[in-house]
C-alpha cells in the first residue's frame, strides 16, 4: 500500500488498479483444468454486459504465492490469461504520480513471476504452449471523491496538470496543448464523476467503479488479442515478402488429394480462426441502452485504437486472401496441364494401337 506522512491537506485515498494480459498459447481447454482441480476457484460473477459465450474461468494464483494484490486471475478459452492487481493509496496526486511508473515497472515484474507460476501448473492444458506469445497492461488509477471537491471543474482545475501527466506516466508537466486534449475528453455519470482515458492509463474520480473495471479488463484483452493476431499475420506476409513462401507438395497437384494440410489450407484454416476470435471478442460486449458504459467503451475503443488493430488485420487477411488465390489458380492451372497432357497420351496410346493392328 502506498502511504506517507503528509502535511498537505491534499491528501487522497483510492486504487491502483493494473492489468495485464498474456497470450500463452493456441487454446486453453478450461473443462480440463475444472476437472484435474489444478486450481482454486473462487465464486465467479458473470457481468450482465457480457455475453455468455465468452465466459472466462477464474482461478487463484498457486499457492504459494508471493503477492496478496492480485485479486483476479481470469483464463480463456482461446489461449490468453488476464491478470489484476489493487495497489491501495494515500496520497497526494503529485506524489502519486512520481511513484506511479515505479509502480506500474513493480507489477510488470511480478505479473510475469505469477504468471510463469500458473504457467506450469497448467501447462498440460494449453494447446501449442508457449511463454509467453504477447503481452498487453493498462492502468487505472482510481480515487475515491473528498467532500472538498464539489464538481469536476474543481478537480481539473486544481489538479489538472497533475492528472493529464499522470495518465502519460510523467513525473513533469505537459504543455497546455497535450493537458487540454486530455481533459477536455471527460465522461463521467453523476455531477462529481469524472473518467479521463488515456492510451496507457485512465483516472477514474469515483466511488462506485467495480463495473467500469470488467470495460478496462476487457479492452485490455481485446488489445491483446488484436495486436497478437497482427503480429502472428505480419510473420507470415514476410515470409513471401522475403520471397520464402511455403512451397506447394506435389501431391496438391493431384485430384481429390493434398488439399488438407498444404500450406494454403493452414493460411486458410489461420483467416477462419482469427476471424472467429476477433468477431467473437468484438461483439462479446451488450451495452445498448446504456449511454454512459456506451460511451466510456467507445473511448477505450479509439484510445486503445483498436479499430485501427482490426483495419490492419483485415488488411493483412485480405492479402493473405490474395496468396491464396494466386496459390489455387498455379494448382488449378496445372492440374488443367496434367489433364490435358493425358488425354493427349490416351488418344496417342489409341491411334498408335489402331494403326498396329
């Protein structure tokens, strides 16, 4: 818990919330950790914006562990693990916000030790291991609201400066223009709430939060996934960029086989598998009717920019799309040769016999 002496009378309470996220493999089977009971798992609510189709399993870390400030460990089914940790606070937001990257560097590290830990304890349920694939975090710094404060231009006001270089993780000012680009896109729901989203952190000025969290783990998650997929795509263009494309096996020449696990048909078999994911995570979230989640979601969407991760996903698909194509048509067209090739050898094999006899 971060807490100094202090003779300010700016002093604030609240939470520091982190959140990472791992990509770990291929696919976690989450029935088969429920059945070796690897792992305690404690109650699990399921929130009413989140459909059930993506339902996580949530675990404790191993015991022993060496941290108490992980209060949620979540894994999915398609290969990724979610952690979260509260680090509580009594400050003032200046020296909250030098500490803050120490902090946030503290919980990288520690993230990574309990995840190893979890790592191998289900290890055997993990579909093409792998530690780790990719990573993602993002920070919530959370402060309960003082009876000084009477509305949120108070708050910026006073503290504005403060808040706009906390949420770039810098311990100096920001120029006017950068400060104001970040207040100036607040949302909050009642007259003293105030939520500004940033690309690496967000400030939460309220007490009732617990629901704004599921949106910023989810985010987390999705961003994850997004950049995951990008990354795994942008490998596999360069290996025909770098002109060292899978090569085709005679056998894909043949009719009716050596079409199933041709290079072509796994470039096919990874489009369907990243397009189910993503569709799935993007359309996970039911929030209609609900303005306020609405718009707090639709700012972590264009901070986080994970609209731009689905356009060059689906950019790079679409190329990969092509490839396909180019790879079928050289099959089709040579297939096409061989016929025709042997058609000619039976109606010369047929004349050469007729002239024999």
């Amino acid at each position: 818990m971060i807490k100094k002496i202090s003779n300010s009378p700016d002093l604030f309470s609240g939470n520091i919330f982190i959140f990472h996220a791992f990509d770990i493999g291929d696919s976690i089977s989450l029935e088969g950790i429920k059945k070796a009971q690897l792992l305690l798992s404690p109650p699990q609510t399921i929130p009413k914006y989140f459909k059930n189709y993506h339902t996580p399993l949530s675990v404790e870390l191993p015991h022993p562990h060496s941290t108490s400030k992980c209060i949620s460990v979540n894994l999915h089914h398609f290969g990724a693990v979610g952690l979260v940790y509260q680090v509580p606070f009594q400050d003032t937001l200046e020296n909250l916000r030098k500490e803050l990257s120490d902090v946030d560097n503290e919980y990288q590290e520690q993230s990574i030790s309990d995840l190893k830990a979890l790592y191998k304890k289900i290890k055997p349920h993990i579909f093409q291991p792998n530690f780790f694939h990719h990573k993602t975090s993002y920070i919530v710094v959370q402060v309960d609201p003082s009876p000084k404060m009477k509305d949120i231009d108070q708050i910026t006001q006073n503290y504005g400066n403060i808040i706009a270089s906390m949420l770039r993780l810098e311990d100096v000012q920001l120029s006017d223009e950068q400060k104001d680009e970040i207040l100036d896109n607040n949302i909050g729901y009642y007259r003293k709430d105030l939520v500004l989203i940033d690309t690496e952190c967000a400030f939460v000025y309220d007490a009732e939060y617990h629901e704004l969290l599921n949106f910023f783990e989810f985010a987390n998650l999705q961003q994850l996934e997004l950049q995951y997929f990008d990354n795994l795509l942008e490998k596999q263009l360069n290996t025909f960029y770098e002109k060292r494309g899978p090569s085709i096996p005679l056998k894909s020449y043949l009719p009716f086989v050596g079409l199933k696990n041709d290079p072509i048909s796994e470039l096919d078999k990874l489009r369907v598998d990243i397009s189910v994911i993503t569709e799935r995570l993007e359309n996970s979230i039911k929030i209609t009717g609900e303005a306020y989640y609405t718009e707090l979601y639709a700012h972590l969407i264009d901070k986080l920019n994970l609209l731009g991760w689905q356009e060059s996903i689906e950019r790079k698909l679409s190329v990969l799309r092509d490839i396909k194509t180019v790879y079928n048509d050289k099959i089709n067209t040579f297939r096409e040769h061989m016929l025709e090739t042997l058609i000619i050898i039976l109606i010369f094999i047929e004349l050469m016999v007729g002239i024999f006899k």
